[in-house]
C-alpha cells in the first residue's frame, strides 16, 4: 500500500501545478474510493474500513508532504524518508532510483493521458 501511496504522491504532485483542481480531485477521490472498496470486499466491518481510510489518507499526505521537494533533496535525506515508510529494505538506491524515473516519466506525460480511461470510468 506504501508504494501505491508514493506512486499516486508524486502523481499528484508532478501534475498540481498543471492539472484543474477538478481533474485532480476526481482522481483522488476515485482511488481513495477503490481502496475503499478493496477493504469492503476483504470484510471488515464499518467501523474499521473507517478507521483504516482515516489511517491510509493520513498516510498519503503524510507522503506527499514528505515529497514535495523531492528534487531539491539530497540522498541522505531521500532515504530517510523511505526509512520512514519503508522499514528493513537493503537497498534504499533501488527506490531513490526508481522513483527519480518515475518522477521523470510524470513530467515528460500528461496527466490525461495517464488517467483519461479511469476519469472516463
């Protein structure tokens, strides 16, 4: 869940500036719901689906405050961020790496394009 959460972090982030609010909270509010509907479908009750989506949302902005300033970072301070969502994990660079690709990915396309078939959804 952690690594979906900094997949739609840096999502949300690349794209704030470029992307109508609108665009941006439909997005938000149809991959909060799926999640929700993830953990309906798993069984837990209403009290703690509740519980669970108030923990996970925090968890996502938690996330991407932490990435809001992403590539003015250094290393060592890319890494702790993943050592603080992210424990026991040998190979830090393979994130840091991974998500400096990404993030590149996110700025060379647009955001309709990477999200046109679930807005139209």
């Amino acid at each position: 869940m952690i690594m979906l959460f900094f997949h739609l972090g840096f999502l949300l982030k690349i794209h704030k500036k470029a992307e109508t609010k609108r665009n941006l909270q439909e997005f938000f509010d149809f991959s909060i719901k799926q999640i929700e509907l993830s953990i309906r479908e798993i069984g837990y009750g209403d009290a703690t689906i509740n519980k669970k989506m108030k923990d996970y949302v925090n968890l996502l902005f938690s996330i991407i405050d932490k990435i809001d300033n992403w590539e003015n970072l250094n290393r060592e301070k890319k890494v702790l961020i993943f050592k603080s969502f992210v424990n026991e994990v040998k190979d830090y660079d393979f994130f840091i790496n991974y998500f400096e690709k990404y993030r590149l990915f996110l700025i060379k396309n647009s955001f309709n394009s990477l999200s046109k078939d679930i807005i139209t959804f």
